[in-house]
C-alpha cells in the first residue's frame, strides 16, 4: 500500500467530514444540535429559539410583560424591572405592581418603559432568557426580538400582548400566556386563569344577554387612558365591559381600535350614562370630570342633568390590566341593571378577581390612587 497515499487521503479528511456535516443539516439528518438541558421554542414571530429546559431566571420586557409573569405566578423568576414597574412612587392603576412593590423595587433595572432595553444591563444581569412583548406587528415584532437576542447572546422569546378588544385579540392574549407558561412550567396555571377570564366573561353575558335590544341602555366611557391621561373624547369603540353586560355603546361604530371623539359626536349621542375613566384624573385641570363640570355643551347631556356619571378604575395602564377590566364590567352591569346583578357586591367581586390575578385584594388601595371615585356615583 502507498503510505505517502494514505497520508495525503487522510490529511483532506477533517474538510470531508465539515462537509459531509454540512449536507445532513442541510437535508435534515442532524436529529438535535441542541444541548441536552435545553429545549427549542418556537415564539409567536416563528422564530426557533434554543432555552433551558428549566429556567431559573427571567426578564419580562415590554408593556404588560411582567403582569403575565405574575398572573402565572412567576414572579420569584424576575431578575429584574424595566422603569416602568421600578418606582413604585409613579405606579398607578397596577393591581400587580401594587402586590409585589417591594420585590419590584429590590429587583436591578435593565431598561426602560416600553421595551426599551439596554443590553448591556441585561448582559450584566444574566437571566436564563427575556420574554419580550410588542405590540408592533409580525415583522417588527420579529426584527425587535431577533435584534435584542444578538446584542445580548441571550434567548429571548418575543409574542403580542393582546387585549379582549375583539375575539382574535383574546386568542393572542391566550395563546401568550400558553406560550409563557410552556417555557417556565406553569402550564397549568396559564389554563388556569384562561378558564377564570372565560367564566367571569361567560357570567357577565348569561346576566344580561335576554335583555331585549329596545331596553339596552345607552353608555358611554370617556377619558380612557392611552399612553397618558386624555379628557372626556378619549374612548373605547370595543370597550368589553359594555359588550359583556349587553350595554349599547354609543361610540361602537368607530371600530375596535382606541379613538378620540368630537366634542360635539358625543353630544349628539347624548348617552343616558357616563362611565368615566379615573385616569382621566391624572390630567389635573381639565381632565374629564372637570370638562362635564365646566363646559356648557358637556353640562347638557342627559346622564349629566341626570346625575348618571360613574367612575371606573382606569384598566389600561402599562397596557390591559384584565382584572380590572372584569370588576370595572360588574360594577357597570350593577348600575345598568340593578336587578341582575342584586347578588354582586362590585367592591368584594374585584377583590375575589384580583386575587385570583395577583394574589392579593388590591381594590381599597388602587382605588385610593384615585381618591376613592372607583364604583361609585359622582355628583358634578
């Protein structure tokens, strides 16, 4: 045998195997390339990303994140707080933040308000992966999550928040805290509270669905929270506390999407009730209750001359908190239709919701936040 052969055959062997390697992962044939205490999860962008098999540490960036984390109750897993839940002073309308402000505040900051991360804090920080939420769409929801896992070297899985806007909407909401759950464990605590938002939904609707549509009170809810206090036109076409108790929403043919009503729309709407947003309240003056105080056309309208003016607790704060947005519906179906809502104390019903949520009755201290005006009747 030719050993000057051999030698020269073998010393083009390791580019062989490289592509020999290169072939079968094309083709399929590498079964797993993962590490065996990691496991690949496809986010809601589809992207494939490889994360421990049993996460110790998390970041929640992005708004709302960190509340999924808690309703999972996950919480022991932040290893740290965007701004936006860091300083407990400037908390409002946050059933979560106001139950874990302590553990909030000791956590170290890695970015701020609204996914703006800084990859170098996060780096130092160390988590087994970052769940991040946007709400942006596919493509730049993919670009977002992709570009932040390459800056920091850590798996980071992106999905949208959701909201009970519309039913696509609630699936995406679902389908998020399935996706949550799946990576850190908690599968069964994500069915779990999908089960509680569907019944209490389910309960709203049964009370009031055989209404007939001549007796379905006309409403409206103005000064809606949306990335800051707005007066009196800011609304919700797709507000579900209306649509789970039957009530007719005045502004609903604006669509599903926040919107901000003329002044004179809503005057010719003329609801018979008010529902006011106590965000509104962050304003100072001219917030929503100061406009039907003081503006002439606003003092006309029926709910207002008819002492019909209510105030809920804001739920979009840091985006959808969803415990409110189901206490804030029976204490409307309590005022709309008394007689179907007679067993329901609003006040104790927002306490078995929140604690359900985030494992604590927060209703007295979130309405605090607002001087005491949540469920109740205000005299303009």
């Amino acid at each position: 045998m030719d050993i000057k052969k051999i030698y020269f055959s073998c010393a083009w062997m390791p580019g062989l195997i490289l592509i020999l390697l290169l072939i079968c992962a094309a083709s399929g044939c590498v079964a797993d390339a993962t590490p065996e205490d990691s496991v690949i999860v496809t986010d809601q962008y589809g992207r494939d990303v490889s994360v421990p098999s049993d996460v110790g540490s998390v970041l929640c960036s992005g708004s709302g994140c960190l509340r999924y984390l808690v309703y999972l109750q996950a919480e022991d897993l932040a290893a740290g707080v965007d701004s936006a839940d860091k300083v407990q002073d400037d908390v409002r309308g946050r059933p979560y933040s106001i139950v874990h402000a302590d553990l909030f505040e000791s956590l170290p900051l890695f970015g701020e308000v609204r996914g703006n991360d800084d990859p170098e804090k996060i780096v130092a920080i160390g988590p087994d992966l970052v769940f991040k939420t946007t709400s942006s769409g596919i493509a730049a929801g993919t670009a977002e999550t992709e570009a932040l896992q390459q800056r920091t070297g850590v798996p980071v899985i992106g999905f949208e928040y959701g909201s009970v806007r519309t039913d696509a909407d609630k699936l995406v909401m679902y389908d998020s805290l399935r996706l949550m759950g799946s990576v850190i464990g908690r599968e069964e605590r994500a069915e779990a509270v999908i089960a509680f938002i569907e019944k209490e939904i389910c309960d709203l609707e049964d009370r009031t669905r055989d209404i007939p549509v001549s007796e379905r009170k006309r409403v409206y809810v103005g000064g809606i929270g949306n990335k800051g206090a707005h007066g009196i036109i800011s609304t919700e076409p797709a507000y579900g506390p209306f649509a789970w108790v039957h009530a007719e929403n005045v502004a609903s043919g604006l669509g599903s999407d926040h919107a901000d009503v003329a002044k004179e729309a809503l005057v010719d709407w003329d609801p018979e009730y008010l529902f006011i947003d106590l965000s509104s309240m962050h304003l100072g003056e001219g917030n929503a209750l100061d406009q039907l105080k003081n503006d002439p056309a606003l003092k006309g309208l029926s709910a207002v001359r008819n002492g019909n003016v209510y105030g809920v607790l804001p739920f979009n704060s840091y985006t959808t908190n969803y415990g409110t947005v189901l206490a804030d519906a029976y204490f409307i179906g309590s005022v709309l239709y008394p007689e179907r809502f007679a067993d329901v104390d609003p006040a104790e019903k927002a306490d078995e919701i929140y604690s359900f949520l985030v494992g604590e009755p927060v209703f007295s201290q979130l309405n605090s936040q607002y001087n005491g005006l949540g469920f109740s009747q205000i005299q303009l």
